[in-house]
C-alpha cells in the first residue's frame, strides 16, 4: 500500500475541491492518504476583502491539517496544488515548498511519485505554466513525474489537459465540474499505481 500526501493552497475553494477528489482517487487504488492545506499567510484584513476566501478559510480550518515538511518525508509519492498567481503556484504554496530544503538535501523527496494541480480564474490564465512550474521544482527534488497525460479518454471531457487537472473558476468558489473532479480522481489513481510501482 502506497503512502501519498495531497499537499495543496486553496483560497476560496477550486483547488480544494480538485485536492479531495485527487485523495478519493488514490484511496480508492489502495494507498494511505493524507490530505493537508499549506498555512495561510495572507494577513485577516486581505482574506475578509473577500466573502469566498474568508468562507473557505473558516471551513477549512478544523476540517483539513496543516501541511508540515514530515508529511512528506513520511509519503512514497506526492500531489502539490495550488491556484495559478500569474502563471506560477501561489506564494502559500512556494513558502511551504521553501521549507523543504532539509528533506531535499538528504534525498528524502527523491524517487517517489509526483503530480500537480491548480485552478485559474481564466481557462488560459495559467493553469499550464503553473503546474510545469510545479515539475521543475519535482526535478530539483529528483522526483518521478506522473502527469495523466491523455491515459483515459476521461480526460478529455475535462478539458484535455495532459500536465494535470486544472479548473477555470471564472471567480467564483467550489466550481469543479464533474469532469473535472473524475480527472482528479483518475489522477489520484494514477499517482497511487504508478508509486506502487515504484516502492515495489
């Protein structure tokens, strides 16, 4: 049984949802799951401009841990997600990647399975350069990247996207499609079989 950690930002609640599914997918092919949300770093007064954002940090805050570097010492393959900021991750997600420098230099994020996800408010406002961004950052830490590529024609149906699961929210929150949270899931799968091979 595989161990995956589903490491994600969410603002108002896009990435989040793709995060779930993404975890669903890889329990359902067997593994170990943890689901975990990189600290807020964003201060109180920016997050209440935002009626969706401060709804989601308020729901989320009991529901879902927060991120430390052990999870990902502990996992055998990881998914990291993040909302594009101007075609890159988020500034929460790269400030709990800049923690990892230990683990990194011990070789302990090395050879395990690795994917990325994201959510723009546009269909082309970054989704791709964010989740290859993402995959330099995988390479760094010598990881093995599994991207769904075009591995199930339900890809297609969620905009065909090879890299990784991606939304365009249009600005509003919790706006996956059904496509596209069964992408997610495929793409947990996927991650969850391919680690199996992995630590065989």
């Amino acid at each position: 049984m595989p161990k995956i950690a589903v490491i994600y930002y969410s603002s108002t609640g896009n990435v989040h949802q793709l995060a779930a599914a993404l975890a669903q997918g890889a329990e359902e092919a067997g593994a170990e799951v943890r689901l975990r949300r990189v600290p807020e770093l964003a201060p109180e007064e920016a997050i209440d401009s935002n009626p969706l954002w401060r709804a989601h940090v308020d729901a989320t805050a009991a529901e879902v841990q927060e991120a430390t570097p052990a999870d990902l010492e502990w996992a055998d393959g990881y998914a990291l997600g993040s909302p594009t900021r101007f075609g890159t991750p988020a500034a929460q997600m790269k400030q709990f990647i800049d923690t990892l420098g230990g683990l990194w230099f011990t070789g302990k994020l090395a050879n395990k399975g690795a994917t990325a996800f994201t959510s723009a408010q546009n269909t082309h406002g970054g989704n791709e350069t964010t989740i290859l961004t993402f995959f330099n950052i995988f390479s760094h830490f010598g990881a093995v990247i599994v991207p769904p590529g075009y591995t199930d024609p339900l890809l297609f149906e969620a905009g065909g996207n090879p890299y990784g699961v991606s939304n365009a929210s249009g600005g509003k929150s919790a706006t996956a499609t059904e496509a596209e949270l069964a992408a997610a899931r495929y793409q947990g799968r996927r991650l969850a079989e391919v680690t199996a091979k992995l630590v065989a």
